[in-house]
C-alpha cells in the first residue's frame, strides 16, 4: 500500500514514521482502518468494541506496535474503542496519536477510549501524540480517553503530547494500580491562539507497594485556556506524586488543580504546581549569547516542553 | 578597544533618584586582564551590565573599537563581541548543559565541547546531558556559566565573581584558563570582577569601584599594595576570620 504525502506528513508528525513501519500496526484514516499488519508477538484484530483489540504476548520482548489516526476529511466525527492486553512479563512500546488536516471551515472530531491492561510483570510505554494542521477555520478537536490498569509488579509510562493545532481537546486518564505495580503518567501541553485544553487524570494506587506520579509540563500562550486536574488516590500502602508546571504567556489563563485523597494511613502523596511567566533573566541570559529575544522564547519553550 | 566615557547610571524611585555608577572613565585594552574591585554595592556588577547592554546607562558613551554601541541591545553587543558571565545565572528547565554551550557557541564540536567541559572541571559523561534546571549545584552552575563565556570566544569577556562557590582547585584551573586565553591575546581582553586576593595580583590592571565611582585604577604593582589589607580584611568580614585562600 502506499500513502500519499499528506498522511506521511501527518504520520511522521503523531508517530516518528516515515512510511509504514515493520512489526505491528494499524494505520485508520478517515474513520477506517487503511493499513493492518501483525507481528509474530502482537495480534491487532477486531474486537467486541469493533476497534481495535492488540493483544501483545506474555514474555515479548523490546517491540513496538503503531495504531495512528489520521483524519483528512472535513466534518467528519470519527469515533474508536480500542482494546490492548500486555501479556505477563512482556515488555513493549505502543505508539498511539493522532493527526488531523483540515484545510476548510467545517468541524474534524475524533474521540478515542484506549482501555489498556499491563498484566504482571510487564512493562509498558504508552506514547500518544496529538497534532492538527490545516489552512481553514474548521475546528480540530480531540477527546481521548485512555483507561489503563497495571497489574501486580508491572510497569507502565504513559507519555501525551499535545504541542500544535488542536483547537479543543478533553484529555482524560484514567488508572488503577495493583500491588507494586508503577505508573508514571507525563504530559506535555501547548496551546495558542483561542484553543482551549481540558486535562483531567486520576490515578487509583489500590494495591500494596504501588506507586503513581503524574508529571505536567504545559506553556499557554496568545487568549488560550487550559484546565489541569490530577489526582492520586491512595487507597493502601503506597507513593504517589503529582508535579505540574506551567509557563503562562500574553492572554492566556491556566487552572491547575493537584488533588490528593488517602485511604490509607500508609500512604504517602505529595504535590508541586507552580505557573508563571518566562523569567526575565533567562532571557537576557540567552540574549547574552547572542540569540534575539524572539529566539530566546522559543528555546526556553522547546526546552521546557522537551 | 572598549572604551567608557563619563559613563553613569542612576534609578528613579517614587520622585526620588539615585546615581548607581557615576562618571566613569575607563580603556579597556586587548592582551590585558583587569580586576575589579572594590566594596559590595560599589557599583560593579551594574557597570559590567550596563557595558553588557543589560541595563542601559543614563548618561556618558560606550564605544567598542570606535564604534558608539551606547544604542546597541544585549544581542547586538554579544554579537560585537561583548560577552557576560552571570553572578548567578539563571536556571532553565529541559536546556541540558550541552544545549546551553551549544547556543553559546554553535560551531563547536562535540568533541570541543567534552574538552571544555574538562577544562572547567566537570566530567562530560556526567554532565553533557544534564537538566539545567534545579539539579545543579551552585558551584556547577557557575563553571557551566564560565565555560560558555570562553566559548564565546569574545573580543570582552566580562566574568563577575567568577571564584563564587566554586572549589578552591577548580578556581585556579579556571583563573589559569582565563589568564591564558587572554592575557597578551592580542584579539581580546578580560575583565574579573572578583575579591580574590589570589586573582587580583595576577591581573594586568586593578580599578577599584566605590559608591559608584573608580577610586583607584592603575598597574597592579601600583594598587594592590594600597587595597592588599582592606582585600583581606573584607574577605575574613564575609568568612568569620577563617582563613581564605
């Protein structure tokens, strides 16, 4: 199959890939599935849900599965309930994401539910990129939803990245921890223009030893709003930790709000949140080095957001 | 090269105003190294920001081989050539030390980088990738500063407390590092902004900054013996009476 230079474009921005990867993927655009492949360790096939069910072998080791979607076509609002199973012990990376193009005036939707289940002793990286482009006034909006459990002894991290273009998104995580089992949750926000974010994630730490940290690095700029939530709750022995800094930029308005709840007199949580504005020194620190002030911002930000 | 004519600088506050650095006359020659000195809140850290650009000076010129730079902004002067070593610089979440070098001198390579990491007494295996956020101590934080200065490779490199918080062994590889680069280089000059009694001595010429003016300026065979005791009596102020070296 081949893909034309938009979706490469698209693909490369939510995914790192330049054409269809080896191993297992997924490609859907437009609301289906363009491209399936399975890999000898990970099965990708239709579900009850009628999304996705990627079933990833107990004991595999070091693989990675893509499931991108890209929407291209306006007015369209695609829906997806997508099922993963990391089997025992296995250790993979999935890399899930969307990007929207969108060059007219009419409204691209895509809402996604990932329910993800890192069975004991696996280990999980979750990558999830959002992107939008386009030359029209159409809105490009985005509402994920990724419900993940993590069993006894695994490890998850799940990393979202949201720099550009989406004019609305309500992002929502949602975890249940088992014994000794780990996640770290981090996310990584921009917004400009008039586009408004809504991040809420909740992490239920439930069994002994476990342990959850949420860590938000978001820049605002231009009239955009952005709303954080992030809760652990302990509900027995446990460590959580919740850490969200923002830069605030021109217009822009941020609530950030870090919520800890104990059920358990063993359990540990703690939380930082801090938003301000570039500090005046870094930038005369880098004007110093000769870069303009225009340049000074952008640095500090990609730094920030790296 | 740099030249500083009748140069002050005053704030204004509620109505009221009050002169910072006054009437300030100084030639700085390439090939020299000059030490600053003088008393805290003399003035010395505002006159090395206002030839920086940073502040911007309320009366007098600043020429820079001739050119009158007095309307130039920080960028234009770093790009002249003017260089600034922070007192304390500032701190930057996700810039690694490798990045911050490499903005300060682009060219470098990375096999450049790693030895002047050494140079400045930090191991690049351990550092190149470093957050230059809250990790760092503030004795790290100082060579990282110092060692993008040098690589600048500035017509002026301006160092302020350059010995602060840093080991006494990494100060005297960096003063050697910075007495070799620019002593007798007859493209650029250096100016320490420094207490150091090991540091004052060896530089070219002292000026000595008080309540904004220069008191004493001259070959350091001239002042250091007139601020030798005064140098050592600061120092044991700010130690308690223990012995600095």
């Amino acid at each position: 199959m081949k893909l034309e230079e938009l979706d490469k474009n698209l693909l490369n921005t939510i995914s790192d890939i330049k054409d269809i990867p080896k191993g297992a993927v997924n490609i859907r655009k437009d609301g289906q599935a363009i491209y399936r492949q399975s890999s000898p360790n990970i099965e990708i096939k239709t579900g009850e849900t009628g999304g996705l069910l990627v079933e990833i072998k107990p004991g595999t080791k070091n693989e990675t599965v893509h499931v991108p979607v890209i929407l291209t076509q306006t007015g369209l609002n695609d829906v997806v309930y997508n099922q993963f199973i990391v089997g025992e012990n296995a250790d993979a990376t999935i890399v899930a994401g969307c990007g929207i193009h969108n060059d007219s005036h009419g409204r691209s939707r895509h809402e996604g539910l990932h329910e993800i289940l890192v069975k004991e002793g696996a280990r999980l990286k979750y990558v999830e990129k959002h992107y939008g482009e386009g030359s029209g006034t159409g809105q490009k909006v985005l509402y994920p939803t990724t419900k993940i459990t993590v069993m006894k002894n695994a490890v998850a991290e799940i990393e979202t990245v949201q720099i550009k273009g989406v004019d609305d998104t309500v992002r929502i995580t949602e975890a249940y921890i088992h014994e000794k089992g780990s996640l770290k949750v981090v996310e990584r926000l921009m917004t400009h223009g008039e586009q408004n974010a809504v991040s809420e994630i909740k992490i239920n730490i439930e069994g002994q030893g476990g342990s959850g940290q949420i860590l938000s690095r978001s820049v605002a700029k231009d009239n955009s709003t952005q709303v954080f939530k992030a809760a652990l709750v302990g509900k027995n022995e446990c460590l959580g930790h919740v850490e969200c800094d923002a830069i605030i930029m021109d217009k822009a308005t941020i609530k950030a709000v870090p919520e800890l709840m104990a059920e358990d007199s063993n359990a540990v949580l703690t939380h930082e949140a801090a938003i301000g504005k570039i500090a005046g020194e870094q930038l005369i620190k880098l004007m110093s080095l000769g870069l303009t002030e225009g340049q000074a911002v952008d640095t500090i930000l990609e730094g920030f957001l790296k | 090269m740099l030249h500083l004519e009748n140069l002050s600088f005053s704030v204004h506050n509620n109505g009221d105003s009050k002169q910072i650095i006054s009437d300030i006359n100084l030639d700085i020659k390439r090939g020299k190294l000059y030490g600053i000195t003088g008393p805290n809140g003399g003035g010395k850290t505002t006159l090395a920001k206002v030839i920086m650009g940073i502040l911007t000076h309320t009366a007098g010129h600043i020429y820079l081989d001739g050119e009158d730079i007095s309307d130039k902004n920080i960028t234009e002067r770093a790009n002249l050539g003017i260089a600034y070593a922070f007192q304390q610089p500032p701190r930057f979440k996700g810039l690694t030390v490798e990045d911050l070098v490499k903005i300060a001198q682009p060219k470098l390579s990375n096999l450049s980088v790693r030895k002047r990491m050494r140079d400045v007494g930090l191991c690049p295996e351990d550092y190149l990738d470093r957050d230059m956020g809250s990790g760092l101590s503030g004795g790290e934080m100082k060579r990282i500063e110092i060692l993008q200065v040098l690589a600048r490779n500035a017509k002026l490199a301006i160092f302020d407390e350059p010995e602060a918080g840093v080991d006494l062994w990494t100060i005297q590889r960096l003063v050697d590092i910075i007495v070799g680069k620019y002593q007798n280089n007859p493209e650029a000059a250096a100016v320490l902004i420094t207490h150091n009694r090991n540091i004052l001595p060896i530089c070219d010429e002292i000026v000595v900054i008080e309540e904004g003016r220069i008191k004493h300026h001259g070959h350091r065979d001239e002042i250091w013996p007139i601020i030798r005791d005064d140098i050592v009596c600061q120092v044991q102020d700010t130690c308690r009476g223990e012995e600095i070296i």
